[in-house]
C-alpha cells in the first residue's frame, strides 16, 4: 500500500474508532449538525468524503466516510458540488457560480483568506511606523494606502488545475509604485516585466494572469513617492475572479444592485438606472417616481430639485439652411425634479425649468482643411487640396499640402474626438457628455459630482512627414500639437493633459491648477506611438455628494496638429520638384534650402543646419555654434569631442580630447525630503558628446514603464527602495538638453549663461563649456529648459564621473529650467605637448652621460605627445679635462713668464737709450734735451746696451738695478754711459721737471 492511501486509512479508522467512544453520551447528529469535506489528495489523485461536525463534541452517529470523486473532478459555471450526492447541481436564481473559481465583488469587510499588512522599504528611514498602512474596503472595491509606506494585499489559493486570475484596478497617480504577482510553491515569481501596473487615469482597467497547478500566493503592493504636497490618489481593486480551484461547495448571492433571474448563471446582471435590488435578488426593483437610482444601485436616492447646474448649453448642427440654434440641454442621466416647489419661508428655492431655445443663427464656417456641402455639413478635402474652410482647392503644381486638423469652430465634436465622463466613487458612469461645444469654443459641462473627471480625447492614426522634408535621426520632431484655453475656477480645479498611445494608458504631460487666462501651450511629438491626447478637468479631489463648484470650467478654443496620417489641409506649400515627375516634390539636397515663393533650392553656407520646422528662405540656415560642425544631413550640429581654444593666459593654443569622457554618465544630486520624511535624488544622465550615431542618454520611468526621454542630458527622480529586488524606483523623466548649442570657454551663448560664481576656480586654464537646449516647453519653462556642463582639468581625479553640483543650487538648478553642472577629471586637460615637460642631463660616468624628460609640475595636460625615452651619449670624463687643464696651465704660465722677461728686457734698453741722449744734450742750463729717437739707431751695438753692475751677489745686483729715492727726494738711476766702470748719477724730479 502507497503510503498516501495507508495515511489516508488511519485517518478513518481513528475517526471511526472515536465515533464509537463518543457514541455513548452524545445525541445522534442531525444534517444541520455536520457538512462534508474532502481529504487531501494522495499520490494517486483519489481522496475521501468526510462528516466533520460544525461544532466538536455535540453529537455522535456521523455519516461514515466515503470516496470521493477524483481531485481533477469540477463543475461547469452556474454549478455548484452537493457534497451529499457528489454530483453538481445548478445555482438558484439569485445566485451564481464559476463553477471551478472563486469571485470577490462585496468589499464591505475583508473576504476570508485576504491579508493586508503594512512595511517600511525605505532602506534609510527606520523610525516610520506603517502597521496601520493597509488596504482598506470600501464597499464595492478596496482601496490601498496613500502614505509613504508600503502596503500589501495578499491571497493565498491552492489550484487543482491550471487556472486564471483576473481584476479591475484604478491605477490614477504615478507617484504611486503598484505591482502585482504571484510566488508558487516553488518560490518561483511574475517575471519583472509583467508585474508592474500601468496607470489609468481616465477607467477602470482589467488585468488577467495565467496561474500553475498547485499554490499560489497572490500579491498587490503599493508604494507612495509623492515628492510634491498634493493628494495621493489610491489604487482601487474590485472584480477579483480565481479559477482552477476543484470545486465549489456552494453558490454565492447576488450582492446589493445586482440580480440573476435564470438558474445556473455564472454572474449577475446589474440593474439598469431608476431601478434597485437587494441581496440576492431575482429581479430588480423600480424606484418610485420621486426617487432615482444609478445603475447597479442597491437603493433608491430622492430626486432634488433641479437648478442651473443640471443642464447646459450647446448649439445644434447646421441645417440645410446653413444655420444652426443656441439649445439647453439637460444633463443626462437626468436625476433632478423640475416639480420640486420651494420651502414656505424660502428657505430652499424651487426647480428651475429648461431654458428656451436662442434664435436661428448662421452657422460658423468649417474647419480649415474641410469644406460646406450642399446639406450644411463640413467634409475633408481630398488629398492634395485645401481649403480655409469653405471650398476646396487643388494644391498648384510645386506646392504640397500641409497636412495636419486644425480645429477652431466648435459646431459639432469632430469625429477624432470624444467627451466622457469618469466618477472615481461610482462603477461607472453613463454620462458621456463631459465636453460639449458652443460655437466659438469647447467646453466642460456640470458633473453629478464635483470630483468628476470630465475627459476629452483626441486620436490620430499616426503620422508622416512632408515629402519635402528628409528623415533624420537627429531631427526628434515628428508632429506639434498646440491648443488655446483657459480655466475659471473657484475651487482646487485642475485641468491635466496627457499623452499615450490609447486612451487608457497615457502619462500626464502637463497640468494647470486653478483659474488660468487664456493662453496656449505646444507639445513636440517625438514618437509615432503617441497617437492619443486626453484632456481631464477636475473640479475638485475632495468628494462631496452636494455640488458646490459646477459653475468652474475650463474651455478649449482651439486645437492643431501637424503631419498627421489621414489629415487635411489648410494651406500649400512650395517644394522642390523631382526630376522624375513635373508635380512630384522632393526634399532640398542637404544643407539646401528653398527659396521662398519658388521651388528652386540654394545652398546654406559652410558649417549651418536646417531648421526643422522652417526650410524655406535663408533664416531657415542656422550656423553652428562655436567647436561644433553640421552632421552629413545637415539637420543638427554635433562635436566630435574634439577642439582647439585660445588661451587667455600666453595665448597659446590648447588643444582638447574629451573622448574619454563621451560615454554616458550618470550621477546624482544630493539627498533631498519630503515633508513626510521621504529621502528622495535627482538623478542625471550625461551623453556629453559625438557624431552621428553616438550613443544618447536615456531617462525612463520604471514605476509604470510607460514613459521614456532621450538626449544630450536628461533627469528622473529617483527613490531608494527595496521593492520586489529594485534599488531605486525612478519616476517623472525629462529631458534638458536634446541640442547641442556650442563648445566654448566663454561664460554666456545664446542667451544661456553659465555663471563663475556657481563654480570658482583658481587655475590659470579656461573651464570649456559645453552649451545644451531642449526644445520642451513646460508651464514653468515656456521657453524650454537649458544645460551647461563646464569641464575642468584636475590631473588628480582619474575617475570619469567626478560631477558636482552648484552649492547654492543643490538640485543643479536654481530657477527649474537652467541646469549647471561642473565635471573635474584628467581627460578634462589639454593634451600633452613639448612645452610640458623638460630635460634632465646627468654627469659624465666612465664616459656615458645620459638625458631624462620630465613632466613639469603641476602638470596640467593628458594624452597627447608622450615623454621621450631617455638618451645615452659618449663623454669625456673630469679627471681628463683636469690633466688637460693642467697641462695647459703650465705651458701658458710659461709662456706668460716668457713675455714678461722679454717685456722687461726692452724696459731697460729704453731707458737706457733715453739716459744716452740726456748725456748728448746741449749745454744749455736747466734744459733737457729733445730726443730724436728711443729706437736703437743703425751702428749701434747692441752689446753697449748692457748696463754693467759692480759685482755684487744676486740679491743685492736686483735690488741695484731698482730705483732709489735719496733723502731730499730725488730719484737717482744709475746709467753705464761707457765701458768705463765709472758710474754716472744722473738727477730729475719726479715729476721731470727743471732739476
């Protein structure tokens, strides 16, 4: 025996056994004393029926066990298992069954088996109590927390066979993170892209999820970031249906509203409006004629006397005479009494009846792009023609229409077009009329409550650009669609817009809050995946069953998009024309641009691109800013990262490569709170330069991963988070900078200015700037945002992230739409060259001498030339050069000692000569005789020239021949005037004057 089946046995017998042991003081069990259950499945897919009391050790005599039916066994929809007779039995009318699943629509109270818990998973805030942030009935749905912890709702069912599990959520704000999945037994979970929810603004959304044999747990989480002081808006479930279970043991009654009249339904039916049900109702109730009641309503409301605010007004389309009417209308479904009187005191006023209708009118002209028929109605043009909204015309030969709506005259909704209205607080509402037109405008009728959201959609097939304009991947501009309005509101109004690819997933682009002037705002389109826009207007988000701001509007003057798919065409353009067809239009040659009024294309000057929303006339070339050239199709200008500046220092030129530092960068601002306590980043994405095809920054929103942006440089709001494995929860991406406007060291270009004092400096090097711009408009940014990223040289930071904020500016900008930020590294210096280093030569070793290069310090350069290699060359050594010094030393003292003697020699040969012809002078007194000559006269003999001593010792002979001064203060020089040996003194002043 299987050891399941052997389990299963000793089960009964104890059973058996206890029955028997009991039996003796206990009465014997009725059937309302006891109900059948099964016993778990054994291996071999077989179980046993079982009697378990309802209350233990109450009677005795129970129903011996059975076998069951086999576990794979169930029943269709609309059917229920008697567990008596095992077989399946129909519901009742009243009630109803899916047969193998289970269904939870009654959310006065939390169903059996649903937990809800609350948790911090802010990694950083451990003090946040959020044991109360649970999810919380409300009747006919459940609504989760809108605080900042994270609150979880969860199922745990156990299938017998593959199933489903299926629910209809309200997902409105995306600063709430909401996810769903399920974990089976083995732990296995909703793969990452499937489980996070995407918001729906405008209705309820369903969602379905296959489910494995065995157990599951069911998990919806919610996590609020709310980074702004406004309300939260909670995600709301309802409709939760589960098949795959076995079996089901009963039928469920119809709730409060709701009614099936046929035995074996599968759900039930709710009851139309003017009508009301109970529990379990076979069919529904009509209310009385005082009363009213919305569909599915479990009881009836006194109708209240009818005021202004229960109609509207609106004017008829145009008949055949061309002429329409000013017409009130009630707002459907109409719940108000127009027979309701006024109090006696007057405290309450009485119904207001339905105002006449205005006179005949003629009707206003057709839309641009359309034309009147013979029955008053307005009709597209065709292809190729336009019109200002009366005739059609044929485009001449080289124009092109401008195809596009234009809507500006409000006398019927246009067929793209579509009003609706939402009630958060009901199922649904069966108002349709949330917009409505008047002429001149479109706008926003009375709700049955004021946090109704009053929505209008528009949407297109797609679109394509004129033949006269190239595809380019740098041109990012798809379609602009541009509307004018204006609010009036005496309460907290909002008027959202939003963008998607239906009308049911979309993402708030823009929102205005209370009364705002007529004024007009423009949407670039950068996707062909945008193809709906919706408008929503909210009164007020506090809910109040007593209408107090009906009078608040917002009203929609005009409406434009451009390049649409299937649009028509106010105006024709001129274009170029191909070679191949007389009247095919081609686009300009890059960097052309055409002519205004002809079809003949000139080219832009060197280094200009092609405005995107201008190509004709010369304004339409737009030169490149400093460092940047055009790309091949001239519809951008790029850098390649790459440039030479001017130095203001020396005027040298620097040159750049900032390659290293083109890819992309992210980095973060400073942690910043919420007034919850919420830690919160800005996050920044940086592709800071290249050519075509370059890779560009992309921010996204994994929060509902609907929403992405690309560019230059681009921001999200980032939350730390340990939900379901993420790190970070970002949300709210946009870009601020998609152009590249210009390379440079000067601090302001093109109106945008990046102030030194964000980020001073004390080096002698120029900070190079580069210059961003996006073409995104905002409320705030009506000029678009800009960017600024100053690159510094700082040969200390090797890494290529070291990006800093302004310190007055801690969020990278100070005013929301110019963004600064400050990027130090290495790569940021000027390239190496020969000025940057010097040379090294060491001494004379064993006649080796040898030269090193060295960086001078600080250095302030990258890449560029390297240090060269060391040299080695041949030398003479010192000791060589000292002997050679020496030697050379002796011979010139020598010689010196040499011409000296020979200098002296003569000395005395003159003035012996001089003393000769002092003796041969005349024999006049007192007067000496003029010489003829000093030189040694022909005939004479050298020998006379000796001058002959006595003979004395060396010594005192040197000491003779100088001169002596005798003590009356003449000079006396002894001469040897002949061979005599006699010696003759001769006396003279020293100053030779008369003796």
């Amino acid at each position: 025996m299987k050891r399941g089946a052997s389990h299963c046995f000793l089960h009964l017998l104890w059973l058996f056994f206890v029955q028997i042991d009991a039996s003796s003081d206990l009465p014997i069990c009725k059937e309302s004393d006891y109900h059948f259950e099964y016993t778990d499945c054994d291996v071999l897919g077989s179980r046993w029926r079982v009697a378990v009391p309802n209350k233990p050790d109450t009677c005795t005599g129970l129903p011996d066990p059975v076998k069951g039916t086999q576990c794979t066994f169930s029943c269709s929809e609309g059917e229920f298992l008697d567990m008596r007779s095992q077989e399946c039995q129909k519901c009742s009318a009243g009630t109803y069954s899916l047969g193998t699943g289970v269904a939870f629509d009654e959310w006065d109270s939390m169903p059996a088996g649903f937990i809800s818990h609350g948790m911090n998973m802010n990694i950083a805030d451990i003090y946040t109590n959020c044991s109360n942030s649970t999810w919380i009935p409300k009747g006919d749905y459940i609504a989760s927390n809108i605080d900042e912890c994270t609150s979880t709702l969860s199922y745990a069912v156990s299938l017998k066979k593959a199933g489903t599990v299926s629910f209809e959520y309200f997902y409105p704000d995306n600063t709430i993170f909401f996810e769903f999945y399920v974990q089976n037994d083995q732990c296995e979970s909703t793969d990452s892209e499937g489980r996070w929810m995407r918001t729906s603004e405008k209705d309820w959304t369903p969602h379905n999820l296959k489910l494995n044999r065995g157990n599951n747990v069911l998990y919806w989480r919610t996590t609020s970031f709310a980074l702004t002081g406004s309300t939260v808006k909670p995600v709301l479930l309802r409709n939760i249906a589960i098949s795959g279970v076995a079996y089901t043991s009963e039928c469920f009654r119809c709730k409060p509203g709701t009614y099936s009249t046929k035995p074996g339904s599968a759900h039930c039916t709710p009851c139309p409006a003017d009508s009301y049900s109970n529990k379990g109702a076979t069919v529904c109730q009509q209310c009385e004629e005082d009363k009213y009641a919305e569909a599915g309503s479990g009881s009836c409301k006194q109708r209240p006397a009818c005021t202004t605010s229960d109609y509207f007004y609106t004017h008829t389309p145009c008949d055949s005479k061309g002429q329409t009417q000013l017409m009130y209308k009630w707002i459907e479904p109409k719940i108000c009494s127009e027979t309701v009187e006024g109090a006696v005191d007057n405290s309450t006023e009485g119904a207001v009846k339905l105002p006449a209708s205005g006179q005949m009118e003629t009707c206003p002209p057709c839309n641009p792009g359309f034309s009147v028929t013979n029955t008053s109605a307005c009709e597209p043009c065709p292809h190729g023609s336009y019109s200002n909204g009366t005739a059609c015309a044929e485009c001449p030969v080289g124009t092109e229409p401008v195809v596009g709506f234009e809507y500006k005259w409000w006398n019927k909704m246009p067929d793209n077009m579509r009003s609706s209205v939402y009630s958060r607080e009901y199922s649904d509402s069966v108002r349709s009329t949330g917009w409505e037109v008047a002429g001149e405008y479109i706008y926003t009728t009375p709700g049955d409550l004021d946090s109704d959201y009053m929505m209008l959609s528009l949407t297109v097939p797609g679109y394509r650009l004129p033949h006269s304009m190239a595809k380019d991947d740098e041109r990012s501009e798809l379609s602009r669609i541009s509307f004018v309005f204006e609010t009036q509101c005496t309460a907290d109004c909002t008027l959202y817009f939003m963008t998607g690819y239906n009308e049911r997933t979309n993402d708030m682009v823009e929102h205005w809050r209370g009364t705002t002037r007529k004024q007009s705002y423009s949407y670039l389109v950068k996707s062909n995946s945008t193809v709906s826009f919706t408008w929503g207007f909210q009164r007020t988000q506090a809910f109040s069953e007593v209408r107090q701001y009906s009078g608040d509007f917002a009203k929609m003057y005009s409406v434009q998009i451009t390049n649409v798919m299937g649009g028509v065409a106010s105006q024709c353009r001129h274009c170029a024309l191909g070679s191949g067809s007389a009247s095919e239009c081609v686009p300009c040659p890059p960097a052309h641009y055409m002519v205004k009024g002809t079809g003949l294309c000139k080219s832009c000057p060197p280094n200009t691109f092609i405005r995107a929303d201008q190509t004709v006339g010369e304004a339409a070339c737009i030169h490149c800013g400093p460092n940047t050239h055009s790309n091949k199709a001239h519809s951008a200008c790029v850098s390649d990262c790459r440039l030479d500046l001017q130095s203001t220092v020396g005027g040298e030129v620097l040159q750049y490569d900032f390659t290293p530092l083109a890819n992309i960068t992210s980095f973060q601002s400073s942690p910043r709170f919420t007034s919850k306590g919420l830690r919160y980043f800005h996050q920044f994405r940086v592709g800071l330069c290249g050519e075509e095809g370059r890779e560009v920054a992309v921010c996204v929103d994994n929060v509902t991963e609907s929403r992405k942006v690309r560019g230059y440089a681009c921001q999200s709001t980032v939350v730390p988070s340990e939900v379901r494995g993420q790190s970070v929860v970002s949300s709210q991406p946009f870009t601020i900078g998609d152009t590249l406007i210009g390379v440079t060291s000067d601090t302001s270009l093109d109106s945008i200015a990046s102030l030194e004092s964000y980020f001073t400096t004390k080096s002698n090097l120029p900070d190079v700037i580069f210059y961003y711009r996006s073409s995104e408009t905002t409320q705030a940014c009506n000029k678009g945002r800009t960017t600024t990223i100053r690159l510094r040289c700082d040969p200390t930071v090797t890494g290529k992230d070291q990006i800093t904020l302004p310190s007055k500016c801690s969020e990278g900008t100070c005013d929301g739409c110019s963004f600064h930020f400050l990027w130090r590294s290495q790569y940021a210096c000027p390239l190496c060259t020969e000025r940057h280093y010097r040379e090294i030569v060491s001494a004379c070793i064993q006649g080796i001498q040898r030269t090193t290069y060295v960086w001078q310090q600080p250095l302030q350069c990258t890449g560029g030339v390297s240090l060269p290699a060391q040299t080695v060359s041949a030398c003479v050594t010192l000791d060589f050069w000292l002997k050679v010094g020496v030697s050379t030393g002796t011979v010139a003292a020598i010689l010196l000692i040499s011409i000296s003697c020979y200098f002296w020699k003569r000395t005395r040969k003159l003035e012996y000569k001089y003393s000769k012809l002092m003796m041969t002078a005349g024999d006049k007194e007192c007067e000496l005789p003029a010489a003829d000559s000093c030189a040694i006269m022909e005939g004479e003999d050298a020998e006379d020239d000796l001058i002959y001593l006595t003979k004395k010792s060396f010594f005192t002979k040197i000491k003779s021949f100088s001169r002596e001064r005798s003590s009356d203060g003449f000079d006396s020089v002894p001469l040897n005037s002949s061979p005599s040996p006699n010696l003759i003194s001769l006396w003279w002043t020293p100053q030779f004057g008369n003796p």
